[in-house]
C-alpha cells in the first residue's frame, strides 16, 4: 500500500456543502413533481403524495437527512465565517 492510500479519507466543507446541497435539491425536485401532477388530476397528485411522504416523512429516511443538511449549512456558515476576516 502506498502512503496516499494508507490516510483516511476526510470530507472537506466543499464536499459536505455538495452532498447536502444535492439532498435539498431532490427533496424540491420531488416536491414540484407533486405541485405538476395536480395539473394532471387530483388522484395523480395524492397518489404520488403518498410515495413522497412515505420517504420524507419516516423517521429512518428524509426526516433525520434534512435534519442532518440543516445542521451541516449552519455549522459549514458558522465555521466560514470563523476563517475569514470581516472587511472593515
């Protein structure tokens, strides 16, 4: 084994911003193909209403994972603004 692949790999603020950013983007995603489907029929929109809300709103599945993106924003803004100076 090399020395490169020895070290543990560790997630930079970049990374964590990405994966977190995509989460909330498939959660809005979703979330307006249920606003489109109400276009098409009532039962189209409850139907698929039903399928989000059975990922989103479980306590093993969405919940804890934009829970968990809402703590990484903070946290990730809180420690940029700890590193950079403020102009003055």
């Amino acid at each position: 084994m090399t020395e490169t692949s020895k070290k543990a790999y560790r997630l930079s603020d970049r990374d964590a911003r990405f994966f977190t950013d995509l989460a909330i983007v498939v959660f809005i995603t979703s979330h307006l193909v249920n606003h489109a489907l109400g276009l098409v029929s009532i039962e189209a929109m409850e139907a698929y209403r039903k399928a989000h809300s059975a990922f989103w709103q479980r306590p093993s599945g969405g919940r804890p994972t934009l829970r968990l993106n809402r703590g990484a924003h903070v946290s990730g803004t809180l420690r940029s603004l700890s590193r950079k100076p403020f102009a003055g």
